[in-house]
C-alpha cells in the first residue's frame, strides 16, 4: 500500500513539473510572440508614416506646378484672364439674382 502511494505521489509530483514547465514555455512563447508583434507594428506604422509623406509631398508639389502655370499663363495673357473673370463673375451675379428672385416668389 506505501508503495502505491508513492507511486501517485511521485506521478503528482512529476506531473506537476511537467505542467510548470509547460506554463514556462508558454509564458516565454507568449512573450517572444508579442515582442515580434510589437516590432511588427512598429514597421507597419513607419512604413505607413513614410508613404502617407511621399503622398503629401506628391500632391504638395503637384498642386505647386498647376498653380505656378496658372499664375504664368494669367501673366502672359493678362486681358484675356480678365475678360474671363468677368465673365464667370457676370454669370455668377446672374444666377445668385435668378435664385434670390425664385425663393422670393
């Protein structure tokens, strides 16, 4: 009978290494795991800074170049940009006048 009982409290002991071992290597694996997800994370918002910059700079730049070749073009063509200002700005007056007399009646 003391043999016996010996036995299941050597397997109970045994057992109970083997279980705190496996928690160990969980916890370490766990731990290795959210270490690369961190670094993974940390790639993902860098890389996401970097192209969120390259797109700013891009349309920085390509709004820069429309404006600077509208600014040159007005420059040569000085009466012909005015006479198309006013004419958008007659065609303007005209429609707010139109609306303005339409809610009125």
């Amino acid at each position: 009978m003391q043999t016996q009982r010996n036995g299941v409290i050597e397997a109970t002991e045994q057992a109970q290494d083997a279980m705190t071992e496996t928690a160990r290597t969980v916890r370490d694996t766990a731990a290795d795991i959210g270490g690369k997800a961190q670094e993974y994370a940390a790639e993902a918002g860098r890389q996401a800074t970097a192209a969120a910059q390259t797109a700013y700079d891009t349309a920085y730049n390509t709004g820069n170049d429309m404006l600077t070749r509208v600014e040159s073009m007005t420059r040569q063509n000085v009466w012909p940009a005015l006479l198309i200002a006013g004419a958008l700005g007659y065609g303007l007056a005209c429609l707010i006048k139109s609306t303005k007399s339409s809610a009125s009646v």
